[in-house]
C-alpha cells in the first residue's frame, strides 16, 4: 500500500448538485455527477502520481465505477455529510498505513493534470503539514493532510477560511496553493455554463 491517498467523496449522483436542480432534470443531473466524477479520475489517472485513491460514497454505481478502474470504493456507512464521510474515509486509510491524506471533490471540472502535480509536489516538503487550495467562493477546493488527522474537516459555508483558522490555531505549517482550473468548482448555473466544452471534451486531452 502507497502512504499517500487520494480520497474523493462523492454524494449519490441522483443527489449530487442539488442547487443545479431548477436547471437540470434528475436525469441530467445524475449524468453530470457521474461526468463530473469520471473526469476527475481521468486526470488523477493521466497524473500518474503514486497515491492510491479511494472513491467514499453512498452510490453504487460511484463505487462501482472506482472500483471498475482497479481503484478503492468505500460504501459511506450513514449519511454523515461531507465531514462525516470523509472522517470515515480517514479512518480506513489510517488502518491502512495512510501517511498523508489529499481530499479532492468530485465536482472539479477544470482539475488538470498540473493542478494534482502542484498539490502534490507542495506536500512532498517534509516542513509542511497543510497544502489547501481555495474555492472561487470561500470554500476548499483540495485538501492534503499529512499526517491524514493533522486537521478536522470543515467543509461547508466559508471552509476556506475555516480551514486557515483551525491550522493557525494549531500552529500547523501550510501552504496555499492556487490555481485557476483547480478554483473553480461546479456548483451553480453559471459554473455549469462555463464548464459545458470542458465537459464534452476528452478530458485529458482537452484539460491541458
Ligand atoms: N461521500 C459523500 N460525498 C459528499 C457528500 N456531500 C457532498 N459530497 C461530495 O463533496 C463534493 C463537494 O460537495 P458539494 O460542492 O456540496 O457538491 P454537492 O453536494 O453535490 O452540491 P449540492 O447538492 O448543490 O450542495 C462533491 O464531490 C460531492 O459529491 C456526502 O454526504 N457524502
Ligand atoms: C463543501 C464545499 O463545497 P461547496 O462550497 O462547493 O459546496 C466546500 O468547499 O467546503
């Protein structure tokens, strides 16, 4: 088992998106979630990085499709919320020998391939225990923890600055990185217009 996993949480996709449901069907979003997760192991694939990644979530099908890919698919064991399954992920990789923890949403439609280099690259500084990337707006758009409970999961309203207030707290040492592509996640309609070619391409060759 490689000490550095990637953790990506995924709502079922049926409820995935919730805010975009005034501008999709059900139907339509289910398929965006399932793009929106498909792309983002492409890249993670495309990365080639030695993490070993790990899909949490309370849909089958999202298991199914990790685990389709020879990668791991945790069944979510009760609807805790984002924290709550992510905590729940933590522990598992903990078992597992995890040193170091990146947490990356599903819903990253303009993630590249140098995006996942940058994180990565950042946490391999033995100094720093946080790499934190920024949202458009305010929330965390990547998470890398080392070790994997160095820090508790805030995601929600403002986690951005949430996340920067516990680590400064604790006294921990981090770094921020920023990007562009890896700022901009997908949650209300004006995303969803923005990301419509990127979400038609193929998305390695067409991310980079
Ligand atoms: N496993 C799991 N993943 C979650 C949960 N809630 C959100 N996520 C995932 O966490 C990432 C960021 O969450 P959001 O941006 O809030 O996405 P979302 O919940 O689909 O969007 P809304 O329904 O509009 O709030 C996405 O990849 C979600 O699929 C949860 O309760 N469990
Ligand atoms: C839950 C989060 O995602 P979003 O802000 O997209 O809901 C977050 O960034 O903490």
């Amino acid at each position: 088992m490689l000490p550095f996993w990637c953790v990506i949480p995924v709502k079922p996709f049926p409820e995935g998106k919730s805010r975009l449901s005034g501008m999709l069907s059900p139907s339509a979003r289910t398929a965006l979630n399932r793009r929106l997760l498909t792309r983002v192991l492409d890249i993670l694939k495309a990365s080639d990085l030695p993490v070993q990644v790990l899909v949490i979530s309370r849909d089958e099908e999202a298991l199914a499709l990790a685990r389709g890919r020879g990668l791991l698919g945790l069944p979510e064991v009760e609807d805790g919320g984002l924290n709550g399954a992510l905590a729940q992920a933590r522990t598992h990789i903990q078992a597992q020998g995890a040193q170091a923890l990146l947490v990356l949403p599903a819903d990253l439609p303009f993630l590249t391939v140098a995006d996942l280099h940058g994180l990565y690259g950042m946490a391999q500084d033995p100094d720093v225990q946080v790499v934190i990337a920024p949202s458009r707006d305010g929330g965390t758009n990547a998470l890398c923890l080392r070790p994997p409970d160095v820090l508790d999961f805030a995601f929600g309203e403002e986690s951005f600055q949430a996340h920067l207030a516990q680590l400064r707290r604790r006294g921990l040492a981090y770094r921020v990185y920023r990007s562009v592509t890896l700022a901009q996640d997908l949650d209300q309609p004006g995303d969803l217009w923005a990301a419509r070619d990127v979400l038609r391409q193929d998305p390695v060759q067409g991310c980079c």
